[in-house]
C-alpha cells in the first residue's frame, strides 16, 4: 500500500511536469525559460546572478517548473474561487522584458567594475524557442585592476597612531583587486578600531580613499584617510564615567542617579524603597529583593569608570548578562556626563528580572519501529539560587512502552516501563580551589553538578542506572571556540533481578560476548574533554564557513587509583573491582571538520569528515557498549539506518537482540551534500554518503568485523540520495532519503548495487538541523 500511494504521487507530479509551460503566453511575446551567465574571469566571486533584475520561473530538478505548471492548470476563469486557490499555488509565467534584460546588463557591468574589472563589457544574446526566451549575458572582464600601494594618510596624529599599532590586518594588501566590496570592509575596520578606542562619535562615513589609476599599467595607487572634524578640532577620545547598574527593579524607566546612601526617587514612586550602594566605582540600585549579588555584577560588567569608551565592553556587557538566566532583559543608555560632556560618557545599565521559578509538564508520544509508548515528565527550576543566577534544575521522569507482537518467547519484544529523577545545579563561574581569581570568575565560565538516578524494569529483568557528573565549560576567541570538561563523569549500571530464561538466553551467552557484556554490572568513571570551534561569515555573505569539533575522554584513573589506595587485587579473571564491581577502563577520542561554500545567497557545497577511536586496556577486554561507535543514521550514512551498518563487512541479521553486534572501536565517516534553496522555507539537497565502523579486535559474533589496513576500503559503505528541508526561521526541520550504492554486508562480488535500487536498500531520516 505505501508503495502504491509513492507511485501515485510520482505520477501525479509527473503529470503537472508535463504540462505546457507557455500556455499563457500572449502571442508576440516569450517566457523567460532560462538565463545563464559567462565571464572570461577566474576571479569574479560575487552572486552575480542577483543582479539580474528578471528572474526565470523557479524549477525543481528532474520536475521543470512546476509551480508554473500549477498556474497553468488553473484555467482563465478568475471569477471562479477554485481558479484563484489553484493560481495562489502556482507561480505566474515570467514574461521576458528587453528593458529589464538591458538593466541586467548595466547592473552586471557596474558589479565587475566594483570587482577590479574597469573596462568591463557585457553583451547580451537572446534565443528564443517556439515561445521561449533564454537570455545569455556574456561577459568580457579585460585586465583588472591591482592595488600597487595602500597607505594611510591620516592628518590626526593620534588616530594615526592607533592606526600603526592595533594588530587588525587590514583588507588590503599589494597585488589584491581594487575591490569596492573590499574596501567598503577596510572602512569597517577602521571603523571598529576608532570605536573601540575612544572615539564615540565617530562613523565609517568618516572613512573615504582616493585613488590613482593613471598609471597606465593597470594598477593603482590607494589612500586612506579621515574627514577633518566639522569645528576643525581633532576628534575627542571619550572616557567612561559614572556607571549605574538598577538591579532587579521592573520597569523601564531609569531612576535619577544618585550620589551615594539611600534616597528616594520623588519622580518614580516605584523607586522609594531603592537601596543605593557603591562598589567598585559601580553605583548599584536595588529594590527589596537583592536579585543579585554585587560580586556577580561586577564579574560581568566591562563598563570600567575612567576607561576609554569601547564598542567591545558595551558588546561583551550585554552578552555577558544576557547569559545569565536570571536576567530577563538587558538595556544600556549612554549620555555625556554634567562633569565633562565633551570628554565623559555616563551608562546606566537596566538588569530587568526574569522569573526565578519555571515550572514544565509534558506527556510526549514515542513512536520506535511501529511500537506505542508514552513519556511523561515533570520539571522545575530555578533560575536565581543564591542570588548569582545559579540554575537549580529537577526532573521527574517516566516512560511505558507497549512493544506490539510480544510473546513470553520474545523476551526482548515484551512492554517495559522506566521511572527516575535528574537533578543538577550550575554555577555561573569556575570552582575550583587555588584557581586564579581572573580565570575563576570569567563570565563564560560554569560549573556543573548534576546527579540522576533511572530505574528500568521489563518482564525478563529490572535495571538500575546512576551517574554523577562534574563539568566545567566556558568559550573563549569571542565565543567562536567553546569548551567543556567533565572533571568527573560516573556511570553505574547494575541488574539487581534477572529472569532465569534471560539468565540462560544472554547474560551466560558464551557464543555471543558482546551482548553478556553489554547486561552486566558496569561501572564507568570518565573524564573528558570536548571542543568546537566555528568561524564567522564576516562579512561577506559568500565566505565559506567551516567547524572543528573535537573530544578526548580517558575511562577508569580514578578508579584504579581509588583501587591502588585500599590495596585491591585483580579478581579470578583478573580484573579489579571498586564497590564489588569491574570498573571500564578504555581510551576514545574523535574528531570531526565540516566546511561549507557558498557559490550564491542560494546554492552552498558543504562537506565533512569525521573520524573516530576507542581502544579498551587494563580492566576492560571490551569497550562498554554505550561508549563504541555505531554508523547509519540521520547524520551518518543515509543509506543505512540508524545501527545497521557494519562493523565491516559484518551483515546484521536483522534480529530484536543484533544492534548489540552492530557497533565497532573504529569509525569513518565522510558526506558531501549540494543544497538549493526554492525560497525562504524550502531548500532542496542532493548528497553522498561513505563510512563504515570497525573493530579493532576479532570478535567471533562480529565475523568480518575487524579493522585490517589492506582491506579495510573494500568495506567503506557508500550512499547517495536527496532531502527536502523547511527552514522555519528559529528552527530547521529535515527529511533526507538515502539509497545504498555500495554495500560491504554483501559478497564481494555483489557490493556494487547502484544500479540495483529496492525499497529494502532505502532508508527515510527525519532530523532536526543540517546533518553537518
């Protein structure tokens, strides 16, 4: 049946595809079928294509232009509501104009000419089909033109300096294009150097450059400079004064400034009961309720009294209370001071609460293989603890799942249910004794401590889980790279009651010890540490964006040296236990690179590589099973689903109990997607997918799994397919269909399946976000 409604889909879009795009084209004009541009040049980088003023229909690939043809099938009869719905659907025909074709030009010949291109030429050739026009503008960019000298010829001398000594690499360079784009960017620059020396006044309309192109050798000589002030002075440099920060009062209006111990506002009846206070040349306006503390203001506050004004401290001012989640909204004025409004600036910052206390219900539907079950879960938090905005969190949660086909034969396929508690509170800096007292208090810094208790009971068994965890994360390059360390990460898993069919079906399965060691007692004490690091578009819309994630985790130190200490020995089959327990002892890191360009504001390449190790030693023979690699998936393999790829050339067997066998200590992954976007909402992908996970040991349930270099490519699985993804603005949902195009599972002789497409080598992923 699925199948049938898929053919009937295809067909019906088929038939739309296949209709006449021309059938309203009135006689004696053309539809604007196609337009394509060629220029003779390796360096024009803009989105040329938005300077075309007439754009051709939007079309799908394989489909044409469907929108139109949905017009199209309308009929003339507007007077008719189902004409005017089915034409709201479609897309009215474009119908080429030689006005808008002879601005295009124009428009391009200006954008090449900003580009270096100053003799640029563009010609534009017209064929026209039966009632088709396709527009073609040929450009001839000639030789461009290249900076030969870029000096600063400032008059201010203390601009000038400024200028020699702040360490931001100009735009411009000798032997770059005379780019208007560039140097509209240089003027940013400049900008962003006098803003944040002091100079709050000034603008990049400030900026100009004078250019010499008659050197006859196609190159110029450019000049920086500033515009003299309007009363001839030079430029006062600007100094922070008094700053007031009203902590916690709910209103917008700001209170007369004080000058010390309490007073009344008589104008604002809100503020009679306002306490002032002074600390650290900070005037801090209270209400009844502290809300916060003044070592936490502080700590987040870069408006210092008697420093030059900077964009950057009102920026990180901002930013960092806004982190805060006990502030709901930040608001910061500035005016010159009564003292000296020529050379101080007075900021009054405005700290308006959010709700301390946030409370959370929520019943969610689970949906896994065709099998019901539902989620409830309670939450409450707390967003002010101690007045620092320390985040206390608590979390009740259960969950019941009606597994459909169980049988007393099935011990896996029987309905379960699972009930726990998660709790954690966050500290908005570092706690960590003997740390140095600038790093301990940076306001990206927090610490963690959380604690969760799960309990999971089924027919066959019941399970509990308990983890503690200490992290620490902070951001640093003006947050471009984040950070975060588990300085203690503890998992223990243990099966205080288990059947004795399981017992003698799994936890004694001497054929299969993947799957015993994934039911027993574990205990895993990790410590780790993960980064990201993500570059700016900057700003140029067109520049390629790229990201490095990375993380390290060492398993089992603190447990041997908890072992060592009381003087534990290894066990019968050697290996040491703490609380009566094996503890894991394993090595893993992975690290992953995603790059994407961008050739217009609506087609972008990306692609990543991803790469992955763990290694078991010591107390452990093999990784735990919620530490290995698994491949398939929304953001793996496409062609796979999720846990049903390898490890190797091993074929799952499709079994309720196989994914145990599906996982590897080795994994690769490599994807290069090509995106479209038809609008605002809608983007289109076309993607290849490669990768597969290994062992790096020879297990005898994971026949053909074990990592061996002379092979190892043989087994690299390869997929390709399309998706569809609605950008939604805030949110970005995604449906990608990947088809296998090279399967290691299969005999040698038989992988190549490209050409052999089935239903049972699709796989469909819904996600949330780009895979990469």
């Amino acid at each position: 049946m699925r199948g049938l409604r898929l053919l009937l889909c295809i067909f019906l879009i088929l038939i739309i595809a296949a209709c006449s795009t021309t059938k309203n084209i009135p006689e004696g004009e053309y539809l604007l079928d196609a337009i394509n541009i060629k220029h003779d040049t390796k360096n024009a980088t803009s989105d040329l294509e938005s300077f075309v003023r007439q754009q051709p229909n939007g079309s799908l690939p394989l489909f044409g232009k469907v929108r139109l043809n949905i017009y199209n099938m309308a009929g003339q009869d507007t007077s008719k509501w189902i004409t005017r719905a089915v034409r709201k659907m479609g897309q009215a025909p474009v119908i080429y104009s030689a006005r808008s074709a002879a601005s295009s030009a124009t428009q391009l010949q200006k954008e090449m000419s900003n580009q270096g291109y100053l003799n640029a030429e563009v010609d534009t050739a017209l064929r026209a089909k039966g009632k088709k026009m396709t527009v073609t503008y040929n450009i001839k960019g000639g030789t461009p033109y290249l900076i030969r000298n870029y000096t600063y010829t400032i008059e201010d001398t203390t601009m000038a300096r400024i200028m020699k000594i702040v360490p931001l690499k100009p735009y411009l360079a000798k032997g770059d294009f005379y780019d208007m784009s560039m140097l509209e960017q240089e003027r940013g620059r400049v900008n962003l150097i006098m803003r944040n020396g002091g100079y709050y006044n000034f603008s990049k309309e400030f900026v100009y450059f004078k250019a010499d192109t008659t050197l006859n050798s196609h190159q110029v000589d450019l000049y920086m400079n500033i515009y003299p002030a309007k009363d001839s002075l030079p430029y006062p440099r600007l100094r922070w004064n008094k700053v007031t920060i009203v902590s916690g009062l709910n209103s917008l209006e700001t209170p007369d400034r004080p000058q010390g111990g309490n007073r009344r506002n008589r104008k604002n009846p809100y503020f009679r009961n306002a306490d002032t206070t002074q600390y650290n040349d900070i005037w801090i306006i209270r209400g009844q309720n502290k809300f916060l503390r003044s070592t936490s203001i502080r700590r987040n506050n870069y408006i210092k009294k008697g420093a030059l004004y900077s964009d950057r401290a009102l920026t990180k001012t901002y930013e960092s209370f806004n982190q805060m989640s006990a502030i709901k909204q930040v608001n910061i004025s500035t005016t010159p001071s009564s003292e000296d409004s020529t050379h101080l600036l007075d900021a009054t910052i405005l700290l308006t609460p959010a709700n301390a206390h946030w409370f959370k219900a929520s019943l969610d539907g689970t949906n896994s293989a065709g099998d019901i079950g539902v989620a409830p879960s309670l939450s409450y938090q707390h967003q002010n603890l101690f007045n620092g905005s320390e985040q206390l969190s608590i979390k009740l949660k259960g969950a019941y799942e009606f597994i459909s086909g169980g049988n007393e034969d099935d011990l896996l396929n029987q309905s379960f249910y699972e009930y726990g508690i998660e709790t954690g509170i966050t500290f908005p800096l570092f706690l960590v004794p003997f740390l140095k007292k600038s790093w301990r208090e940076m306001p990206t810094a927090t610490t963690r401590f959380s604690v969760g208790l799960n309990n999971q009971h089924r027919p066959e068994y019941t399970r509990e889980f308990f983890n503690m965890t200490v992290n620490y994360g902070w951001s640093s390059n003006n947050n471009r790279l984040l950070h975060s360390v588990d300085l203690f990460d503890i998992n223990y898993v243990r099966m205080p009651w288990v059947s004795a069919r399981f017992d003698s079906l799994f936890l004694n399965n001497v054929n299969n010890p993947l799957l015993r060691e994934s039911y027993k007692d574990q205990f895993i004490s990790r410590t780790s540490y993960s980064f990201t690091l993500v570059n700016g578009r900057r700003f140029n819309p067109l520049y390629p964006t790229y990201s490095i994630r990375g993380s390290l985790e060492v398993a089992g130190v603190l447990p041997r040296l908890i072992a060592a200490m009381n003087g534990d020995r290894p066990g019968e089959n050697g290996q040491r236990t703490i609380f009566g327990v094996a503890y894991a002892e394993y090595i893993k890191g992975n690290i992953d690179y995603a790059r994407t360009f961008y050739f217009s504001k609506r087609h972008s390449l990306a692609y990543h590589v991803g790469l992955g190790l763990a290694h078991p030693y010591g107390n452990s023979n093999i990784l735990p099973f919620e530490r290995r690699f698994f491949s398939g998936g929304a953001n793996s393999v496409r062609g796979w689903n999720t846990r049903r790829l390898g490890p190797g050339s091993y074929r799952g067997n499709n079994n309720s109990e196989d994914f145990v066998n599906q996982v590897g200590d080795m994994k690769l992954d490599i994807s290069i997607e090509n995106r479209h976007k038809i609008n605002s909402l809608l983007e289109l992908a076309e993607f290849i997918d490669a990768g597969n996970i290994w062992t790096l040991k020879k297990y005898e349930a994971q026949g053909g799994g074990q990592f061996q270099f002379s092979n190892f490519y043989r087994e690299i699985a390869v997929a390709y397919g399309a998706g569809i993804r609605f950008d939604l603005g805030f949110l970005l949902l995604r449906l990608d269909c990947g088809v296998r195009a090279y399967d290691p599972g299969l005999p040698q002789s038989d992988r190549f399946v490209l050409f052999q497409p089935r239903l049972s080598r699709m796989a469909l992923h819904f996600g949330i976000g780009y895979p990469f």
